[in-house]
C-alpha cells in the first residue's frame, strides 16, 4: 500500500517536473493517501516531503499491524500493550 503509492507518486512528480516549493508537494502527496493516515499525518506541520513519506510508512505499518492483531482476536488495550 504505501510503497506503492509512494513509488507512483514519485513517478508523476519526476515525469511532469513539478516545481513547487516544499509544503506544496507535501500537500499533494497527503492528499493521496489513506483517509486514516491523512487524518493522522494533516494535523502535524511536516517541513519536508522526505519526513511527510517516513511518516506515512510508520503510520501504514502500525495500520497493517493492528489489524493483523485484530484478526489474532487481541483488544484494543491489548495492541497497545505491545
């Protein structure tokens, strides 16, 4: 999910040649992203697009995790006790 969202996105802004300054391209890659991550990710002032992507994938990865133990049958307290 997020590295391939990430790859194409980094695709499109090389292919077209955006110039943009720093913030805007940071918008433009949260505006992609999952509705839970971007929630998450826009209420943080994030300076660089190389921090908005790291971000992302700890956010993406935590995601992917807790479903994982969802599916485990572990609770809430339980996910976050790990």
């Amino acid at each position: 999910m997020f590295s391939e969202y990430t790859e194409e996105f980094n695709t499109l802004v090389a292919n077209i040649d955006i110039r943009e300054i720093e913030d805007q391209i940071v918008v433009r890659y949260l505006e992609g992203l999952n509705c839970i991550i971007y929630g998450d990710l826009s209420m943080h002032h994030i300076p660089s697009i190389s921090e908005c992507m790291n971000m992302t994938k700890c956010c993406s990865n935590f995601i992917q995790g807790t479903h994982i133990k969802q599916d485990l049958g572990l609770n809430h307290f339980e996910i976050i006790m790990l």
